[in-house]
C-alpha cells in the first residue's frame, strides 16, 4: 500500500478545487488547512524521531495490541514546537477572517515559557482533542488568554501533528501495520474518525487524523466496539453521492465516515474529506449517532 501521508502541496490543491466547485463555502475552510499543512510539510523535515525502536520491538508492542507511544513517549524538541506552533497561530490568523487577534499571541503564554514547555507537553502527551480542551479549561488556560479551549487546543494539535508523523514515518520504514488491528492509532494511540475503502481491493484503511497512520480493519466488524453482527451494522449516503458514507453501528451507536475508493475509481485524501464531509456528521448525529470518542448515552 502506497502511503498517504505526506502528500504533495500539488495534489492537496487539486483536490481541494474538485470540491470547492461543489460548495464555494468550504473556500475559507481549506484555506485554513492549506496553510497549516504548509507549515506542518515545512516542518516535517526538520524534525528528527526519537521513538528508537527495532522492528522486532515494534511487532512485539503491535502482537500486545499496544500501541507505540504507549511506553515509548517520544521528545519534543521545545524550541522547534514554540516555532512551530507560532507559525501556525500565523497561518491561522492570516487565512480565517474570523480568527481572534489574541491567537497571534498565544506562544507567549506561560505554558510555552522555556521554564514550563517541557512539563505541559509532557502533561498533554497522548491526550485526545476533547481530553486537551477540558484540561485547558481545568488550567484556565483558555481565561488567561482570551481564547476557547477548542482553538488553542487545535493550534496545539495541530503543531504536535509532524512530531508524531515524523516518528510514525521511521516506525513505517521498519515494519508495516498488518499486525495492528484497533481502532486507535498503532503509533500515537488517537482514535480514528474516519476510513476510506481503498481503491485497489476495498479494504477498509483507517488513518490516523494526528500522526497520519493507515491501517487494514476488516469491513464487517464494527471498529468501536468489535460488534461483527451484520443486522446491526449498515450505512447510509445523502442520494446522488454514494461514495461518501456514514457507517454506524446499532450495538454502540458510533459512527464512523467513510470514503470508498473503489466507487470512486480513485483514492482521495482523507484529511481533505474529512473537511468536506462536515454535513454527514450533522446527519449522522441528527440521527442519533455519535462520535467514536464520545460516551454514548444508555437509554
Ligand atoms: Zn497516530
Ligand atoms: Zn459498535
């Protein structure tokens, strides 16, 4: 399987203007993920792995179903990061109309001072987007510095991002991914939201929205929650676009969207889907679904 991740700016475009010729409103969306994963190729490069370990070592973690930086945390280097995160705060600010001013000033704030960076970063290590926002509003990181907790874990995540993919890619170039067999991340451990049934046998590949990870999980099992009854498990598609599907789960009630490939007779970036599919997840929750990182409600 050919890897995703990272993609070329090149093809990033394209496919960005295939779908901008649909929905015009999605123009400032995109303009704000071509800037960050600007930044974040840019970056990509310069960044060294630190997550040493052999091939034999890393099926040994995949067999255990434990994902990589489970007990193998990988180091951060603090400057890098706070250049990083600037440039996306930057980004951020130069292509969203509505981006506060204060973001601009966000690395100044006292997580990022060069006596407290190591500790925080250690402290948000592994933590999921929701698992980041409340931790800032428990720190009141979100009062202190004019922002909500959901942007400045964003830019957060989002500066992180090539730390992790650059030690997914060395892990990648020692071992494939065909004994991991989770819906979280082999690597980074992050749930995956979405999947694609990819174009060359179907296969159902999920990624990883935060190191870029793609691995096999079998069709006919829910991800979630390991549910392989088929009556509980379907999807469904808005008409007249039956390549983009939202697949759920009756027994845990998530969902999880989908992009088939093989319909489509190409593969597409899924980062890029994931954005242009914002109304299947309105659909999906409006029929009472739920993300795979949400708790479900018992009734
Ligand atoms: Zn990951
Ligand atoms: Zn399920």
């Amino acid at each position: 399987m050919k890897p995703h991740y990272p993609p070329s700016m090149d093809r990033v475009k394209e496919e960005v203007e295939l779908h901008l010729k649909k929905d015009n409103n999605l123009a400032n969306l995109f303009e704000v993920y071509k800037g960050i994963l600007a930044v974040q190729l840019d970056y990509l490069n310069k960044i060294d792995a630190t997550v040493n370990l052999s091939e034999e070592e890393i099926k040994e973690c995949f067999r255990n179903e434990k994902f990589l930086m489970s007990d193998n945390k990988m180091k951060i280097d603090t400057k890098l990061f706070r250049e990083l995160l600037s440039s996306v705060c930057e980004a951020v600010n130069e292509k969203s109309p509505e981006a506060p001013a204060s973001l601009l000033v966000l690395p100044e704030a006292d997580e990022f001072k060069e006596e407290n960076i190591k500790k925080f970063l250690q402290e948000i290590a592994l933590f999921s987007k929701q698992e980041l926002e409340k931790f800032i509003e428990e720190t009141e990181m979100d009062k202190r510095t004019g922002l909500n907790s959901e942007i400045i874990s964003f830019v957060i995540l989002m500066s992180l991002s090539p730390f992790y993919s650059s030690n997914m890619k060395e892990v990648r170039e020692k071992t494939d991914f065909t004994l991991w067999r989770q819906s979280y991340c082999p690597v980074c451990g992050q749930t995956a939201v979405i999947a694609r049934h990819r174009n060359e046998d179907g296969a159902r590949i999920l990624e990883c929205w935060l190191c870029h990870a793609e691995w096999v999980f079998p069709r006919m099992e829910c991800p979630y929650c390991s549910n392989k009854d088929q009556k509980k498990l379907r999807f469904f598609y808005v008409p007249g676009d039956k390549a983009r599907q939202v697949h759920v789960c009756e027994s845990c009630k998530k969902y999880l969207k989908t992009i088939d490939n093989k319909l489509m007779e190409t593969d597409v970036l899924l980062d890029i889907e994931a954005i242009a599919t914002g109304y299947l997840d309105m659909l999906a929750k409006k029929e009472g679904y739920i993300l795979p990182v949400e708790t479900a409600v018992l009734n």
